[in-house]
C-alpha cells in the first residue's frame, strides 16, 4: 500500500461494523413508553368544607411511563386537563374553574425525578418530582401502587396537597371557604403489556 491510499475493509469488518451499529440503535431503543388507557384511567380531586365534602373525577389524564431493558422504570409523567373535572354540580365545577384560573393554567402536570422500588418489583414505588398546578411547580412525593390485571398494568395511589401552596384562593361557599388541604387520588391503566 503506498503513502494517501486508502485500505479497502474486509467483508467481515465491513459485516462488523454494521451488526455494532445495529447494536447500538437496539439498545438506544431498548426503553420503553406506554401510555395510560383513557376512559379508563382516572384522577379525582376531594376537597372537604365544613358543610360538604366534593369529588371531582377526570377521565382525561395522560400517563407515560418509561422503563429500561431491565424492567426498571425510568420516568413517570402525567398531565392532565383542568377543565376535565367534573364534580357532578355544574355551578360547582364552574365556580372551582374561576377559582383555579382554568383558562389561564388549563394542565396540570406531574414529572418525576427519582423512582424507588420499596418492596420487590410488585411493591409500593416512592416517586419524587415536580407537580406543576395552577402556574406553580412544587416538590412532592407519591407512594405508587402497582398492580398486574391480566394483560394490563394498573397503577394506583394518592397525595396531599395545599392550595394556597400553589396560589390558589380557596373557593368558598356562604363565605366559608373550604379546607386549604386537597387529596389527590389516581388510577392509571395501562394495556397490552
């Protein structure tokens, strides 16, 4: 060979080259996404006040969840719209969208940060990340429950949260607002796994 020629690469280095680089585009996807089932997934709201206590049901929530080649999941991420409460009471619903500011924050959002296994894979998970309601992002944690329902992953759990923590005037009712401590409770479903 002499001085500026170039070596010409065997078939087998050529055939080697290939089969890394199909390798590493394997493993790049090796992640998995599912998306939770909507209608059937579901995140409802209670806030208590001294003469009623209020549910509000969303059935339009969008949960990923991600996980690696090893089964371990990666990352939690929800939204979800605010307008897609519904407590049952229209004026109810209403006067809670003018509270929250619903047109002017129409998602909420929940992105996690640290996922921890507390008991074997089939256990409670300690997710840590950054919900974000009403223009606000704040720290919490969520105990997650999972569950193997046939073919489908079903993901349950709950969380507190202060409205005034997310800049929230409590709505009120007879000038009585209600409590500044609301419950979060979810249900995501996720098929075809």
């Amino acid at each position: 060979m002499q001085i500026g020629e170039k070596k010409r690469k065997t078939p087998l280095q050529v055939l080697l080259v290939a089969w890394g680089t199909a390798v590493g585009i394997a493993l790049a996807q090796e992640e998995t996404l599912i998306h939770s089932v909507p209608g059937s997934s579901h995140i409802v709201y209670r806030v208590v006040h001294p003469f009623a206590t209020v549910h509000g049901n969303s059935r339009e929530a969008d949960c990923r969840i991600s996980w690696d080649a090893d089964s371990t999941v990666t990352a939690v991420d929800c939204s979800v719209p605010v307008r897609s409460f519904d407590s049952g009471n229209r004026l109810r619903d209403s006067h809670a969208m003018d509270a929250v500011e619903a047109d002017r924050f129409p998602e909420a959002e929940f992105n996690s940060r640290s996922i921890v296994p507390s008991a074997g894979r089939w256990g409670n998970y300690e997710v840590t990340g950054s919900l974000t309601f009403h223009g606000q992002t704040r720290d919490i944690q969520v105990t997650a429950t999972p569950e193997r329902q046939g073919d489908s992953l079903v993901v349950s759990g709950s969380f507190d949260i202060r409205l005034t923590e997310f800049g929230v005037d409590r709505p009120s009712l007879f000038f009585i607002p209600v409590r500044d401590e609301a419950r979060i409770s979810f249900r995501m479903v996720f098929s075809g796994l």
